[in-house]
C-alpha cells in the first residue's frame, strides 16, 4: 500500500525539516542565517499541526483548533521576525558584524 | 495525490537544505522561499486553503521581504573565515542526524497512521462550511482571549522595533 498519503509521510517531511533548521541553528555562524533557520523550524511544526487537524477529522471537517493554533504561530512568528531583525540591526550598528563567533562578551 | 506530495516534499526539504549550504546569505533567503512553497503547496494538499494561503502572504511574502531588505541593508558579505570541519559545524550536523534519527524511531515505534488515509472531508466545499468560515467563527467565539493577546503582541512589538531602531540607543 504505497500509493496511499498517510499520516507518516507528512510527519517525515516535518521531521526532515526541523532536522535541517536544528543543524543550520548550530552549525552556521552568520547571525541573519541562524535566524531563517528558525523560522524553517517555526514552518515545519506547521506542518505537523496541519497533517494532525487533517488525518484527525471528525464528521467530515478537519480539526479546526489546529488550524487556529497555526494562525497565532504565524501571527508571534511575524512579530518575532521584526522585533528579531532590529535588534540584529542594532547589533550591527555598535558591532559592526554579523558573525556569532565575534560576539562573546557574555560567554562563559 | 502522492505524485504532487513528493514534488512538493522535496521542493520544502531542497529548499531548506539550500538555506544551510550557501554562504551568501541572499541566496538562502532565496531558498527559504522556494522552501516556504513547497510547505504551502502541502498545506493545500491537506485542504488547509486558508493557512496555505497566509504561508504565502506572510512568510513567503512579508517575512522573506524583510530579511531580504535587512540583508541588503547590513550590506554582509560571504562568511569570509569558513572553515568546514569546525567544531560546531560537526556538532551541528550530529545533532541534526540525531534528531531525525529519533524521529524516525518514534515514527517507526508508534505505528501511528501507517495504513489510514486521507479521511474524506463531506461538511467542506459547495453545500458545507469553509476554512474561512470556520476559522473566524473560532478565532471570535472559542479564542476571543488569545486574539486580544495576539493584538496587544503586535502593538508591543511595533512599539518596541520603533524604539530598538532609533539611532542612539540609551
């Protein structure tokens, strides 16, 4: 029964996603990129939320929580996005870089 | 169905790996878009038309706009001192192995949704409700809290990106 979508297949696709997000989140070093990275991780728990409210119908309609639950992520992840690139904007400004590596006063 | 599922799957994933590989960061703006495509391609395939199409409009659209405008204005260059082989970039990618390692294990494990498919949707679409319908009921009716708390969030960050971005910070 391979020619069947189910609930794994999405499932996976999320899973390979927030894998690739996690890894660019530590491996990468420029501080707009880790960034983005976040956001692919924000974008593929979407995913899952959305495969869930749809393989758990009920009556005929999916499972419109789930849904909902989604608009609030997109609406605190946008807002995330802005107050985010000012204060990297503002790092810039006094720092003159980008580069997480250059930026470690606080480190232990 | 299942050809367009794995069309799109491997535009998101194509996309995200592209985020990580280049080093020019406008290039992996570019492949988060191709990415957050892909993701509202599949979105609509699980007949989510409403959030499909916010994906778009709002990360695809709005967000992606500003990071490209933010990247242009910082005026960055390529990581110049990259060295692969770093220990975080080993670091990085052992962790990501792992975790989907894990989530293939759970999936694997769980046995959840292995031979179901898609249930059929019969209260959608001409005679039934809509996404938008269904949404807007819920947003104004079930979570009237949490949208007012959503609406004060977004003030706070407008007033708070005004301020972070004056010219001397204090």
């Amino acid at each position: 029964m391979e020619s069947t979508l189910t609930l794994q297949h999405f499932l996976l696709v999320s899973g390979i996603l927030f894998a690739i997000g996690l890894a660019g989140v530590l491996a990468r070093r420029n501080l707009l990129i880790i960034f983005m990275c976040l956001e692919l991780m924000l974008s593929a728990a979407n995913l899952s939320l959305v495969a869930f409210s749809r393989f758990g119908a009920e009556n005929g309609l999916p499972d419109y929580d789930a849904q909902v639950m989604l608009f609030f992520i997109i609406t605190v992840a946008a807002a995330e996005v802005a107050v985010g690139l000012a204060i990297i904007v503002a790092l810039f400004r006094t720092r003159e870089t980008t580069d997480v590596t250059q930026i470690d006063e606080m480190k232990f | 169905m299942i050809f367009f599922f794995y069309l799109f799957a491997a535009l998101a994933v194509i996309g995200g790996l592209g985020v990580v590989l280049y080093k020019n960061p406008v290039t992996s703006a570019f492949s988060l878009i191709l990415s957050f495509l892909g993701l509202a391609a599949l979105f609509i395939q699980l007949d989510a038309y409403l959030v499909g199409i916010l994906q778009i409009l709002v990360y695809a659209g709005a967000v992606m706009v500003l990071f490209l405008f933010i990247i242009m204005l910082l005026d960055i260059d390529k990581e110049e001192h990259r060295k692969m082989g770093g220990f975080s970039a080993t670091g990085g990618i052992l962790v990501g192995v792992g975790f989907f390692a894990l989530v293939i294990l759970v999936l694997w494990k769980s046995g959840v949704g292995y031979e179901q498919g898609l249930p059929a949707l019969v209260g959608k679409g001409d005679n039934g409700t809509s996404d938008v319908h269904e949404i807007g009921r819920l947003l104004f009716s079930k979570y009237w809290f949490p949208i007012q708390m959503v609406g004060i969030l977004l003030l706070s960050a407008t007033v708070g990106v005004v301020v972070l971005s004056r010219k001397h910070l204090k």
